[in-house]
C-alpha cells in the first residue's frame, strides 16, 4: 500500500534572466515500511525534490501532484490547505538532515530537544525513544549537550527526534555522509530495522550508490533534475541501464583502479543526437612514483592524554598510546579508523596544534619543535573546504595572503601573477581570480583550499576527510589532481579517512587505527590482500568493492 505518491513533480525558480527548473516532470512511489534511494551527484535535484514534498521552500513554483495517502484517501501536498499541510508536517512526516551539529541547538540539552517533537513530556517517553535509536546510556545522552556526544550519536539523537512523533514517512537527507564506515553501517541497519518495525517509509537521498546495498529496497537515479533510471537496488546495482548510472559506478575509487588515473563521470558520456551514451574506460597508468628511502616523518612512541579532575580524583583518558609511524618522501600514507580512535589527534600533534604527552617527532631528522616555520614544511587540508574559506574574501585575495606573508620582497604583479598560476595548477582559470567562495561548487572550493596549501610550496600535506563528503564524480576529479600535484611537486600526504576504498586506491601504505593504539600498519596492497587483525577485516568487509 502506498504511503506517498509523485506525479510529474516540477519546481521552478524565478530567476531574472529566465526561470530555473531544478525538478523536471519526476515520478515514484514509496510504500508503506519500503526504503527509496535517491541517488544523484550536487545539483541533481535531489535536495529540492525532498523538501519540495512538504513544500518547504517557500520560493519555489510547483507542477504536478504529491499523494500522500491517509489510509484509503489521499491528499495532494502541493494543492491543499497550508492548515492541512502543517498537520501532516506536524504529524506524518519526519526529516533527518546531513549535519546534526547544525540542526540541533546547542545551547538545549538532547533530551528537551527530542521532547520538543513529543506529544508526550515524560521522562519515560524520552528513555523509550533513546532506547529504540540503541543509545542505551539513556541518563547522560539526555542531560548532554550536542557538543559533548559523538557524530554518530548526534546523529541518533536527530533519529529519535524524528521518530518522536511516530512519522508514517520519514525523509533522510544525506544522514551518513560524514561518518565513518563503521557508525555509517550501524545508523543504516538501525533505520532499516526501524522501518520494518515502525512500518514507515524512507525517502533516503545520498550521493554514494554502493551504501544502498543491502539497505534501500529500490533506488532512482536522478541526473540534472530529472529521474533517468528506477528499479530494484539488486538490479541497478548489478546491472545499470541508463548511462549515467553506469558512469556514477565507473567513476568510484576502489582498490582494483590502484595505480591508475580514475575515469570521471565527463569522460564515460558522451551525447550523440541528444542522447547520452556510456563510453567505455580507457585504462590510464598514473606514471611510476616511487616514494625515497628517505623518512621525512618519523614519529617514535608518541602518547596523548588528557587528565580529567574531578574533587579530589584524577582520571587519565588515553587518546593515543605509543604510536610509532615513519613517512618516507614521497609516500601517502592512509590512516583510517573510527570515530575516536585518534587520527585527527595525530594530525593536531604533527601540526603542532596539540602537544604529545610523550615520545618524539621528527622532521628531516630534526625534533618538529625546533622547526622555526612549520607552515612552510607542512600545510593542512580541512574536509569542509566552504568553513575553511573566509566568505567576505576573493579566492585571489585568500591565496595571494600567504604570498604577502611568507614572499613579503614580492611586487604586488608577481603576487597576482603567482596566484594566477597556482589557480590554474589546480583546475580553475583566471577568471575565477574575483569570485567569492559562494560562487564555487564543492568541488571546487576544495581546489581552492588545495591552491592555499601549496602557496608555501610544503613538501608533507595534511588531508583531513578531504574527499569524504564530496560526490562521487568530484571525488575522482581531487583524487586525480592531488596524484598529478604530488608527481610534479614531490609531494608527501597523510590521507586521515574513514572510507577504505578511497585509502585503498590512493595510498601505498595504511596505518588501521582503534583505541588511540596502531591495530595493522603495512603496504597497503599487502595489508589489503592479507589483513591479520579482525578488526582490518571488517572494515574491508563492510566498505571494499
């Protein structure tokens, strides 16, 4: 039985040149306790289209129809009453967003927040809910503050919300995206048991295909703001038909593309009198790059704790406990784990961001604290490029900074002339000299932040997620513009990620890390063919494809 059901589904925007259409005539159905995917890259319609369903963007110009079915009747949600439609926003339907952080308040404790969505105030009530998101520390989950959970916490929190008011659809924009392979598994088999428990529909939107394996029931891909392709996750999973479907499967790092340069979604179609056609891959070696003997990292029994007070009793919280790592020039280096278990503390240390509590760092065989200028020896790449860019700053003026400060003999031309060319290195032209970071894509904006770290011509890059919460197509397009830098600059990278198949693709050594302590570490071809930890298994299990 039906529980919602689109029929050639437009949203426009008033534009003042001419009208934008983001959506274009879709169509689908969801049933009651049935998982949709939603599948397309930034841009698709993807967003528009969920929001769209409860009219929630208050600008848009809707055609079509959206049955939302209330037992054997049904009512259209782009033509009935804004007193109907606040009902059913209040009552039916649920959405859970990408970034929990955000859509949470962090000045109000979880547990108030989750009551908020509650008819019923009660401390029972609250426990229930926590309790069925399997946050079973219930007592401190409620009295904590956002910042004080984890993301995969947070993220449940923002489920038990959703869930307080007994949703009969429940629409999920993106809700894994950021978390690591291991948290990512847990919130989809929870909300896959949930269906099936609570007999609620999912209108599940992402933009990586593979993680509706054995999760969504059915998927349609949508590709700019149309729907080309639905069908059964088993059957678009294993045999796409339309191009572009076939192209966002081509275009994924994974460990049997090692070595190569990745295909990007432009070069697998072509449109040949209108229609889009797949092209098939040309295999392109990446040039042999051997890494130096020479260790340019070296990290000797490296421990961090925080000492935490409490009256007149010290606990002790290890974060890392001796850690020893070499980087040899050259080298890229994955360092992957779950939440928690300290990679991005080791990136905070060797950043000299934090101070070790023990051990030693060396750098060019030098102790890393008497490095005068660190900048200019290692430089850092954020996984959110848009909050790592001043917004009121031209990417031209952002870059030319670093020259000013760290080239000060320059003339004001050289600087301009040095900018451009760096903007160019990475992809982006002359032109882009005055745009503002708004006016980029996602994409984009990393390469912008690709551009500032090479201003001081580092040797060791630092990058921290910076491909896990970009598209697919755009994934490919860094991964191959951070090989083609490291081969002409000699670059060494430390990749902290939380998906094997990109570190399995990009790295020629992995560090596995759980509980602040080295679990596997080795080449990554040999580690991969040949984990000795279960914990290395699982991860393979649960992410290589």
């Amino acid at each position: 039985m039906k529980i919602i059901n689109i029929k050639n589904l437009s949203v426009k925007f008033n534009q003042k040149e001419k009208d934008f259409e983001a959506v274009k005539g879709i169509s689908f159905f969801l049933n009651i306790g049935e998982i949709l995917g939603l599948i397309g890259e930034s841009g698709s319609g993807k967003s528009v289209t969920s929001q769209s369903i409860t009219r929630l963007i208050d600008d848009a110009i809707y055609k079509g129809s959206v049955e939302y079915y209330t037992g054997s009747e049904s009512i259209d949600l782009l033509k009935c009453s804004d007193k109907q439609l606040q009902s059913i926003r209040k009552e039916k339907i649920s959405y859970i967003f990408q970034e929990p952080m955000t859509a949470l308040n962090p000045l109000i404790q979880c547990g108030s927040q989750i009551l908020e969505s509650s008819s019923s105030k009660s401390n029972e009530t609250l426990f229930e809910l926590l309790n069925k998101v399997e946050l079973n520390d219930v007592e401190r989950v409620a009295k904590s503050y956002p910042h004080e959970l984890s993301g995969g916490q947070r993220q449940r929190v923002m489920i038990a919300m959703a869930l307080a008011k007994k949703p009969e659809l429940l629409i999920a924009d993106e809700p894994t995206t950021a978390l690591d392979i291991a948290i990512q598994k847990e919130i989809l088999t929870l909300l896959k048991k949930l269906s099936n428990e609570e007999k609620m529909g999912i209108l599940f939107i992402t933009h990586d295909l593979i993680s509706l394996n054995e999760f969504a029931d059915k998927i349609a891909v949508m590709y700019q703001g149309e729907i080309v392709e639905q069908n059964t996750t088993t059957k678009i999973l294993n045999s796409p038909k339309h191009p572009y479907t076939r192209a966002l499967l081509e275009s994924r790092p994974s460990h049997r593309k090692k070595g190569n340069i990745l295909e990007e979604i432009n070069d697998l179609l072509v449109e040949i009198d209108d229609n889009l056609e797949y092209k098939s891959p040309k295999t392109q070696k990446l040039p042999i790059n051997k890494p130096s003997e020479n260790i340019l990292l070296e990290l000797k029994d490296i421990s961090k704790y925080h000492v935490q007070k409490n009256f007149f009793k010290e606990t002790k919280q290890i974060v890392l406990d001796k850690i020893s790592l070499n980087i040899n020039q050259g080298d890229i280096v994955g360092l992957i784990g779950e939440s928690g278990s300290g990679k991005s503390t080791i990136a905070k240390i060797i950043l000299r961001l934090w101070k070790e509590t023990s051990g030693a760092i060396n750098l060019n065989r030098k102790n890393i604290h008497t490095v005068s200028d660190l900048s200019k020896e290692i430089q850092l790449v954020f996984q959110d490029p848009f909050s790592s860019l001043n917004p009121k700053h031209s990417i031209g003026d952002a870059i030319s900074e670093v020259y000013q400060v760290s080239e000060a003999n320059l003339k004001s031309h050289e600087i301009r002339q040095k900018t451009v060319d760096l903007i160019e290195t990475v992809g982006l032209s002359e032109s882009d000299f005055n745009k503002y970071p708004h006016e980029f894509s996602g994409g984009q904006r990393q390469r912008i932040c690709i551009a500032k770290a090479l201003a001081k011509k580092p040797k060791f890059i630092v990058l921290d997620e910076a491909v896990s919460a970009l598209d697919v197509s755009v994934q490919a397009k860094i991964l191959n513009l951070l090989n083609q830098l490291k081969i002409q600059n000699g670059l060494t990278y430390l990749l902290i990620s939380h998906d094997m198949n990109v570190v399995s693709y990009f790295c020629n050594k992995l560090v596995v890390l759980k509980n602040g302590k080295i679990i596997e570490s080795g080449d990554s071809e040999k580690l991969i063919t040949n984990p000795k930890s279960d914990y290395t298994k699982s991860l393979l299990e649960s992410s290589i494809n």
